[in-house]
C-alpha cells in the first residue's frame, strides 16, 4: 500500500470550496484513496472521495494527514493528490 503524507494549505482548511476540489480529484481515480489525520490508526481512516468525510476530518490550515491508496499507480495518484492539499485554493 503506498502512503504519502501532506499538509492542508488552503487558510480555511479542508472546507467547503477546498474539499470539494479535493474530493472530486479523489473520486476520479481509478484506485480507491483513503485519507487520515496523521497520526491516526489505517483503520479510522476515511473515503477521500466523500465530501461529508472530508468536512469531518476537521483538518485546518497546516494540519497533515496521510492519505494511502493501493494498486498500480498510486503512488502517482497520492502525489497528484497531496499537491491539491497543499495548494492554497483559498488565495
């Protein structure tokens, strides 16, 4: 299973106009993506697709998660990922 960890840069955090970009990256892939604050158990992590999950992580700006995703090609899928996160879409 491939991992990547990355910090929310957007000043709101993961909110609104940033998760849901988030969100829809996530949800056009091919591989299922998983996302956590990190820190977190691999097992409480959350569906990276879903916008209510994103909304509930209560990720704020400079917060890192850990995202993981496994098959062929994730790890080009969580770079593709992490740097949606750590773009400020709020700028």
């Amino acid at each position: 299973m491939a991992e990547r960890t990355a910090t929310v840069a957007s000043r709101v955090g993961l909110h609104a106009r940033p998760a849901a970009i988030f969100a829809e990256a996530a949800g056009n892939q091919d591989l299922e993506v998983t996302i956590a604050r990190e820190g977190e158990p691999a097992d409480e992590a959350l569906d990276a697709a879903s916008i209510l999950s994103l909304m509930g992580l209560g990720a704020e700006y400079g917060t890192k998660v850990v995202l993981r995703a496994e098959g062929e090609g994730a790890e080009s899928v969580l770079e593709t990922l992490a740097a949606i996160l750590e773009t400020d879409h709020d700028a």
